[in-house]
C-alpha cells in the first residue's frame, strides 16, 4: 500500500513538471542567431521618394561584425584608395535585441555626426542571409531616409 502511494505521488508529480511552461509566466522566446561577421551584398536607399539601390560586391566591400553586446562596421573602396572612388568608413557601439527588433547606439563613427544617435531596425534571418530594414535619421547631418540592408553570413 505504501509502495502504491509513493508510486502515485512520483507519477503526480512527474506529470505536473512535464507540462511546460506555469500559467502566467511567458515563454521564453527564440534570440535570432545575429552573432557573427556579415557582408553587406545590396542596400536600397529610400530618400524623398526616390529609391537607389547599391551593389556592395562590386567596387566596395562592407562588413559588420556583431558579438553578444556589441557592433561594429568596416566599409571601403577595393581600389585600395588610389582613384576618385578611395572610401573608407567605420563605426561601431552597442546594439539590444528583442525578437525581431534590433537598436544600434552609435558610440564610434569617422561620420562624427552620427554619434550618439540610436537606430531601429527590424531584422529577419533566413539560413546565412540577414535583412535589416528601418530608418537613419541623422538631423544634424542633413539624414532621413529608410534602408533596407542585405547581409550573408561569413564567419559565425
């Protein structure tokens, strides 16, 4: 008798802590796998109505490399300088990620006026390609336009 009752009690037991998540408690949510290093292959640029679209495969190369708190963005021109299209751009800070929601704060940027300011973006993740959509709002640099970013992941 005693064994049936202890039985029952494991059995009980087991079946309560097996049922997953406590009512009034959230799930807990899947983080988007956006740790790694990515190339930038196009951006669209929408400024006043106009679009203008960027191959970053050809002439000019962007990376942005993303650790567990914080970002940081390499851009320059594959003609290592020596013509009229020599570029070089780089920045970086930290970055909050709540589901799909990505917000960079700009601490480091040779666009100086940039600093400091905070940008939304909304991401998606698909296999190795990354998009990121949102607005660049920079008053004091002239800036308000959306972008939509294309990424391919190279290194986890």
């Amino acid at each position: 008798m005693k064994i049936t009752n202890a039985l029952m009690i494991i059995a009980g037991i087991s079946a309560v802590s097996c049922t997953g998540n406590m009512e009034g408690t959230p799930a807990e949510t899947t983080k988007l796998p956006i740790v790694g290093t990515w190339k930038l292959l196009t951006a669209k640029t929408i400024e006043n109505g106009d679009t203008t679209t960027t191959d970053y495969t050809k002439d000019r190369s962007f990376i942005k490399i993303i650790n567990d708190t914080h970002f940081a963005f390499l851009h320059h021109d594959l003609h290592k300088g020596k013509d009229s299209l020599a570029f070089f751009s780089a920045g970086g800070g930290d970055y909050v990620l709540k589901d799909s929601l990505y917000t960079e704060h700009l601490e480091y940027s040779d666009g100086r006026d940039w600093e400091g300011n905070t940008f939304d973006f909304h991401v998606n993740i698909s296999n190795d390609t990354l998009t990121q959509r949102g607005l660049e709002q920079v008053e004091s640099a002239g800036v308000n336009r959306e972008i939509v970013e294309t990424y391919i992941r190279v290194a986890p």
